[in-house]
C-alpha cells in the first residue's frame, strides 16, 4: 500500500477520466428514440389468477 501514497494523483486522474466519459456518453444518449421504439413491443400478458399467499386472515394463536 506504499505505492499508493506515491501515486494516489494517478488514481485520481482515472477516476476522473472514468467520470468525464460516463457524462459524455449519455449525454449521447437519446431517450426520446428509445421510448419511441418502446412504443412498438406488446407488453407481456400478466395473467396469474392464483395467489400465493394465504388466504386466511385469522389472529395468530
């Protein structure tokens, strides 16, 4: 762990370098075209008429 009191600003550097190309790519991204292809896809059917949880809502003993 000597080595990163010598380099902590090296470190620094890639993190921040990590940080700065994260906020340019989306910036990039465009939501307006991805809600508008999601427009398109049929939702998947929820039909589950069973439920698993007990019905019973007697005071516990």
């Amino acid at each position: 762990m000597e080595w990163l009191k010598g380099y902590w600003w090296l470190i620094l550097i890639v993190l921040l370098g990590i940080f700065i190309n994260t906020i340019k790519d989306l910036r990039k991204t465009s939501f307006k075209s991805y809600l508008d292809k999601k427009k398109g896809i049929k939702p998947i059917p929820y039909d589950d008429d069973e439920d698993d949880w007990p019905s019973d809502k007697s005071p516990p003993k």
